[in-house]
C-alpha cells in the first residue's frame, strides 16, 4: 500500500512540473556536473532515463553509445561534495542545444545534419542518414569531453561558443598549436562567370582570410593591387571531389543528383589566384566582412572544423555558394540558404549580403576590386604612348627585341616591364620551355637598365561588382497584341542588365507558355537548355589578344519554317564584335543549326548593336535564316528596356519580319509584319 502511495504521489510531482513549465524538456533533464579538481564531466542516469521518456527512447540510442552514466555511488560522492562541483541547470543545457548558432555549428537544418563524414560528431550517426542525429546529445558529449585536448583542439569553435554561453566551463585552447589566428579578417570572394566550363557559368565564391581589414569603409569598391601578404593568406574553397579523368557527362550527370561527396579545402590565396585570375581570366570582388571580435574568432574556428567535414554535393543547389554563404548564417540572423527553389546560383550570396539589413551596420566593411591578368593588361596597355603600343605589339608578333632600341631608356624599360607581366600571362595559358626562354630574355635586357615603376603606376579602372546588378533567376510576363506569354528563367545574365557584362549573355533553363488570344489555347512556345554569347572586342589594341566571338544555344521551340511545335535544335555560332567604349557594342555572326525538320539543317546570319547607360539599354537585332527547298526568314527586332529597380524592369520590344512561307508559295501565317509587345522582368 506505501509503494502504490509512492507511486501516487511522483506521479502527481512529476504532472504538476509539466504544467508549470508547458511544452518545455528541460524539468526531466538532470544538471551536468563537472568536477573542478578530479577535471570530470558528468550526467546523471537519472538525467538519461527521464530525457528518454520525454523525448523517445531512440533519440538517445546514439548518444548513450558515448555517453557512459556513472555509478551510483560515484554519483552519491558528487553529491556529498558539491561545494566542489558546478552544475549546469538543464533547463540552459535544452536551450543552448536548440540555440541557432550551436545547430549551424553542427551544420543542422531542417532536422537533419548535413555531414556525412562519419567522424565529424561526436554522437557517432550513421554517415548518410542523419535524421537520427540529436544536437542535445552532441552538446552533452562535446561539454564531457571538455578536458581532452584532442577533442577540444579539433572543435574549437564549439568550445569558444561553450565559453561564451557557460563562462563557468573555461576551457583551454591555449594547448591547441595549429589553430588559425581567431583575430583573421574574413572575406568572402565573388569570382565571375566563366563561359568555357559550364561548371564555371554561375560564378564561384571563395572564402578568404586577412591579417589587416584594409581602409577602404562602406560599399565604395576600392582597386588594389594583391600584396604578398594578400596572396600568403589562407583561403577555403567549397567544391566536389570528382575523380581523375571524370568525363564532362558524368560530371554532369553525378552533379546533378548528388553523387559526388564535398568539403572546403584550405590552401594559400595565390594558388587560387593563379587559378581564377592568371589561367582562366576572371575578375574578383571581395568583400570584407565587417564583425565584432567574438564573431571573427568564430568564424575563423568554424572554417577550420568545417575542412574535416564532407558533404552531400549538387551542382545547381548545395554548391559553393550555397555553403559559403552558409558561414553568414552561424555569426548573423541573414538567411542566406533559404532559398526557393531547387536552384542556387553564387550570386544571391552577395545578393542577401548586400540586401541585408537588421538596423545595425551593414555586414560589409569593404569591398575590392581584384582584376583578373588579363584585365590589368588590356587597361594598363590603352594608358601606353603609341609609339611604346606599336614596339610591344611588334615585340608580341615576331618575338624579336630589337625594335626596342629605337625608345628611350626610359620608355624601353617600361616596354620591357609590360612584356615581362604578358609573358608571365601567356605562360599561365601555355607553359612551354620557349615561352620561358624568351621571358628569360626580356629580364636579361631589363636587369640592363635603371629601376623604373612607370608600370605600377598606371591604374587599372573600378569595375562595379555584378551583385550590385539583379538577381539571377527570371520571371517575365510578355503581352502583345494576339499573345500573352509567361516564362521563367533559372539562371540569366542578361547584357542589357544594370551592372551586368555588355559582351557576355548567359542564360540556363528557360521556358516559355503562351496564351493564343484568337485561337484560345495555351501552347508552350520556347525551351531553352542554355544560351551563351561571348563577344571579343576587335578592337583591342594588344596583339595576340581574342578577336574571335561565339555563341551556343540548345533547346526546342517553334520551327519557324515549318510551325511545328517543340521543334529540338542547337545553334552554334563564330562571328566578330567591336566596344566603342564601355557602353555601345555592336556584333555579327555566322550561325548554323541543326534540327528535327526538314533537311535537319540551317545557315543564317546575325546583326545585333547594343547600348547601356545607368537605368536604360537598347538592342538592336536582325537575323536572316535559310533552308533548302524554302524561302528564307528574316527578323528584325527592337528592344527598350527601362529599370523600375534592382530586381525588375520593363520593356518595349519590335518586331517586323516577311511573312513565313512553309513552301515557295503558299503562305504560312497572314500576320502582320510589324508586332509590338511590352514584357514585365522580376528577378529573384
């Protein structure tokens, strides 16, 4: 009878503590206890067995595997000697556990963790199936451990968070010698797109560290040369471990749905400058992260738990920028995963960064210019005398050096200083033994002559960061007089943007639906698998530079000739563009296509001018294509385009065409010739 009183009696104290603290876990968690002096960290059994029952019995099976409760006569000893001890409420422990900052740091979302190598916690969870994974469990496991340097040294962020939070715990890093400098500025890099790799098409990001912020304050982009200091700091890149000799398909394939593993891996900057800027020519942002002390340092100890972490990897989702961004999310509230869609380009990184507002300072301290080798080169040689233009370019040409003593000592040394820097830039695309003699030549003839900094001394123009343009995915709404037409876009840089390249055109996954006002049918009118355009300037006054423009276009549409709908093709084209400055650009090309129809083949031709200035661009296009056995097709279009803000726009756009003709003499369609037509863009 007194047992089942008993039993009454904590089944009451145990229901009414439910009601006092509603929905909370933490009445049925036991304190964690940590011995001072024997330098022990403890849970109560009783902790573990109640944590069970009020969370279930299998959201602890991985932690009781690390977790070993102690006896009870130990834990009577505690007890009996607790002016000795300190114990940490668990009402805290719950909180701390469910505390965004100690998720991220655990790369737990949505309620699974996301590493998959099967050493980074400490609860152990079957690699590739985290669902089981409990971050209560882990933080109980990572405070236990709190006196084994291995532990502590190889998750310093964890134990620097710790001791933010539970001041009371103090532990050392002091012991861990190869942690980074936790004081490091930290960086993230915009790299831009690059159109010969279509793993390269989107952009990249980088994150770099730096032993000095800079001066530069605010959003005014600053251009600086890199420092040796610049280029020895470290650097972490986020990217796939993709076999030797993958081919492209199965790169593609695996990309897409996961296959490959990921990690960042840390290297020097100047080896991720030789890359990005010295082989493959592209231009950088940077952008210096403007954090308080405790942030820095806890970000600067996540980067260097997160190399030892691997990941799932897709190419269009959970790529670089997707978790570089994600370092934004451990030291502030900015979302920058969250995003909609099973798409993720690197711009919308930088695009929330810059977007980011929480009525403190901007996240941005600075960002800096960094020119790829090829731009320092075309804009430093623009700033040259003709006459020192024409010897280089003769020099370029015919690899002989004697036209440079027709300048003066002065002028032949900054010739030689331009020569040695293009020599070192065409060895980065073409390393070859004579490549390197002839740049051991022009130092020979350089070391000749008086020191000179003429060359350092021209300036390389501020180049606006594209994140300042719109984001990367498109919706349109087109509306004309017998169509109403809605698309979207995954990934668009489109030449007419603010901010955006004039010569380059890139877009990814577009589709089209259009509404037929007279026939009253909806009929899906344009696919498009990728679209890129790359114009080189002809006149480009540095010898040996591309003069040779191209473009590539795959998908299904309408057959112009034919009207049969969903048509497949590709369309590739070479042809030949100019700059008249930085704002006007006109262009031509020879375009062949292959298709479903007919004799499956097409020649044409394309004319196009373009022109932008802040908020408003134009184009100007015709096109003539021709088949065998039909007549041909012209098209001449018009388009106005006026930005209403960052992320939409309006446009006008012209058309006028011959009527089509699906043989020599009956007429295809009696539309009018001239069509105009006014198109919404929402970017997001």
């Amino acid at each position: 009878m007194q047992k089942i009183l008993l039993w009454i009696a904590c089944l009451a104290a145990t229901t009414a503590g439910a009601a006092v603290l509603d929905e909370s876990y933490s009445h049925t968690l036991g304190s964690v206890r940590v011995d001072k002096e024997s330098e022990v960290t403890s849970i109560d059994e009783t902790a573990i067995e109640a944590y069970k029952t009020d969370r279930g019995a299998d959201s602890l099976s991985d932690a009781q595997q690390s977790i070993q409760p102690l006896n009870e006569a130990y834990v009577r000893e505690q007890k009996q000697d607790a002016n000795k001890d300190m114990a940490i409420d668990p009402i805290t422990l719950e909180s701390l556990a469910n505390h965004p900052q100690w998720q991220h740091l655990l790369f737990y979302k949505n309620g699974k963790a996301e590493v998959i190598s099967p050493d980074f916690y400490l609860t152990n969870p079957k690699p590739r199936s985290k669902r089981n994974f409990d971050p209560y469990a882990e933080l109980i496991v990572t405070i236990e451990q709190m006196h084994d340097d291995s532990i502590v040294c190889r998750y310093p962020a964890r134990y620097l968070w710790l001791n933010h939070h539970l001041p009371q715990l103090n532990v050392n890093l002091k012991n861990c010698s190869q942690l980074p400098d936790p004081n490091q500025a930290i960086s993230l890099i915009l790299i831009s797109n690059y159109l010969k790799n279509p793993a390269s098409s989107f952009g990249h990001v980088l994150v770099k560290t730096n032993t000095s912020t800079g001066d530069s304050d605010g959003l005014v982009n600053d251009v600086r040369a890199l420092s040796s200091e610049d280029l020895l700091n470290n650097s972490y890149n986020f990217g796939a471990r993709i076999p030797a000799n993958e081919n492209g398909a199965m790169y593609a394939i695996k990309g897409l749905f996961g296959l490959y593993d990921a990690g960042f891996s840390e290297t020097e900057f100047f080896k991720q400058d030789a890359v990005y800027s010295k082989n493959e020519q592209r231009d950088m942002w940077e952008y210096v992260l403007n954090l308080g002390a405790f942030d820095t340092q806890l970000l600067n100890y996540h980067l260097y738990e997160a190399k030892s972490a691997r990941f799932d990897y897709y190419f269009i989702k959970q790529n670089c920028g997707y978790r570089s961004g994600e370092i934004l999310e451990l030291i502030s509230d900015i979302n920058t995963t969250e995003r909609i869609g099973p798409w993720y380009a690197p711009d919308y990184v930088f695009d929330q960064l810059l977007e980011y507002e929480n009525g403190a300072e901007s996240l941005v301290a600075s960002v800096r210019y960094l020119p790829s080798e090829q731009t320092q080169l075309r804009e430093k040689f623009v700033q040259l005398s003709k006459p020192i233009q024409k010897t280089i370019n003769s020099v370029i040409r015919t690899e002989d050096i004697t036209s440079l003593t027709n300048l003066n000592v002065e002028d032949r040394a900054l010739a030689l200083d331009f020569l040695i820097l293009h020599r070192a830039y065409k060895i980065s695309q073409d390393d070859t033994p004579k490549q390197r003699a002839f740049k051991s030549e022009l130092l020979s003839q350089r070391f000749s002559l008086p020191a000179s900094n003429g060359l350092a001394q021209l300036s390389v123009p501020n180049k606006i960061s594209p994140a300042l343009s719109n984001k990367t995915t498109q919706t349109k709404v087109v509306v004309s007089d017998d169509m109403a037409e809605v698309g979207l876009s995954l990934f668009v840089k489109d030449p007419l943007n603010a901010y955006t390249d004039i010569d380059r055109r890139f877009e990814a996954v577009q589709a089209s639906i259009g509404y037929n006002i007279d026939e009253h049918k909806w009929a899906l009118t344009d696919f498009v698998f990728l679209d890129m355009q790359q114009i080189e300037d002809l006149r480009q006054p540095l010898s040996g530079e591309p003069k040779l423009s191209w473009q590539l276009k795959t998908g299904a549409r309408t057959d112009g000739f034919t009207g049969n709908h969903h048509s497949p093709y590709a369309q590739a084209g070479i042809g030949a563009g100019a700059k008249f400055g930085k704002h006007i650009l006109g262009y031509s090309m020879i375009n062949a296509t292959v298709h479903d129809q007919d004799r499956h083949a097409d020649i044409g031709i394309e004319f196009g001018v373009r022109a932008k200035r802040e908020r408003q661009s134009v184009e100007l296009s015709y096109t003539a294509s021709t088949r065998e056995g039909r007549a041909a097709i012209d098209l001449t279009k018009l388009t106005l385009r006026q930005q209403l803000s960052k992320n939409n726009d309006v446009r006008l756009m012209m058309t006028y065409s011959d009527s089509m003709r699906s043989d020599n003499s009956a007429v295809l369609s009696n539309r009018d010739n001239l069509n105009t037509a006014m198109a919404w863009h929402h970017y997001w």
